[in-house]
C-alpha cells in the first residue's frame, strides 16, 4: 500500500484533533467546518480536499482508533492481557474516546465503526448454541457492555487503576458472556485472571499516574 504524503497525515490529524476538541467543548453539533479548520490552522477548501462532510472526518478518526483497539487485542496472549492492553489505549486516547462515546449509537458518523466491530468480533467469535442466544445478541450485548464500562471510567471512575478495570472487565463483562454464550475461535486457551485486589483508593492520585 501506498504511504501517504507526510503532509497529508499531519494535516488529517490537525483535523482530527480540532474536531475532538471543538466536540468535547461545544457538542458535536455546536461548530461548523470553519470553526474546525481555524482551530485545526488550515485552509476551509483544505477541508474538502480530504473530507466531505464533518461525519466523515469523525468516521475517518474514530475508525483509527477502532483500529488499535484491535490490533492491541489480537497481540495479547491472555484474557487478562487484552483487558490491559484495551484500557492503556483507552487512557492513551482519552479526549477521542471521550469523544465516539458521546455520540448516539445510530450517529451516521458511527454506523461504519459498528460495522467494523461487529464484523471483526464475529470473526473472533462463534456461538456456543445459536438457538438459544445467537451470536449477534451476544456480540452486541459484549461490545456495548464494555463500552458502558469504558465510559463510566473516563467520566466518573478515576479512582480506579487500568489493572483494577481490566480485572473488573474480565469478572463483570467478558468471562460471564463467554460462560454462558460464546467461544472464542482464535485463543481457545483463556488464562485466569487475578484476583481483585479490594475497593479504590479514595483521594490517591497514583493510581492514575501510573496507568
């Protein structure tokens, strides 16, 4: 595959960035493309040389992210690995996350990450008894509960480490699906986790420095 020119990549992300910002300060809907490309410092035609509309720059940035996600995921060996590596990349791209989480699901700017996601988890996954709990109901109970948990951690659950949340991640959400409704095709092998090691530090700001 080609490589794209690095003026090209420098100026997708200034406008990538801009959006998120402007998004997590005034709502997606607040701004206008030449509010984003004053605030990205570049030209409003510059805009439509790469993108249509907004939704397809938020696509465009959110289907990036999307993508590490999986890459992290399928670089684990474990169970207990893939929930780090999830949650360091959640913490590594805070502010974007912050940002595809605020929007409504059926946002046409997410229609395609969905499509992504489920298309690569039921590549991942099949269904222990179809008949019974199909597949899709499975994967889109797994995804959106992993998702509510990624929010709830960004906006009000600071006083838990990425260790704690992967932990939690594995007891609360993927385990008991797995349990009960789903086989993963790629590690059939699923490793123990560690035990959660008690409630929060209250008011302790190591937890978060050293995620």
């Amino acid at each position: 595959m080609k490589k794209l020119d690095r003026r090209i990549v420098r100026t997708r992300k200034a406008l990538g960035d801009a959006l998120i910002q402007l998004s997590l300060e005034k709502g997606y809907d607040n701004f206008t493309i030449r509010d984003l490309t004053e605030r990205a410092d570049v030209g409003y035609a510059t805009f439509y040389r790469h993108f249509r509309t907004k939704d397809e720059l938020a696509t465009f940035c959110l289907l990036a992210i999307s993508a590490e996600f999986m890459n992290v995921v399928q670089s684990a060996e474990t169970l207990h690995e893939e929930s780090l590596a999830l949650f360091n990349a959640l913490d590594k791209h805070r502010d974007a996350c912050l940002f595809g989480l605020s929007l409504p699901r059926d946002h046409p700017a997410l229609k395609p990450v969905w499509e992504e996601i489920m298309q690569w988890m039921t590549g991942l996954y099949s269904a222990r008894d179809g008949e019974t709990i199909p597949l899709e109901v499975s994967l889109n109970h797994l995804i959106n509960s992993c998702m509510e948990l990624f929010r709830w951690w960004l906006t009000d659950g600071e006083d838990y480490s990425i260790e704690q949340m992967a932990i939690m991640q594995n007891e609360l959400v993927v385990k008991l699906t797995e349990t009960v409704a789903l086989d993963h095709q790629m590690k059939p092998s699923r490793n123990s986790v560690p035990e959660l090691a008690g409630s929060p530090p209250q008011g302790d700001a190591s937890a978060s420095e050293d995620a």
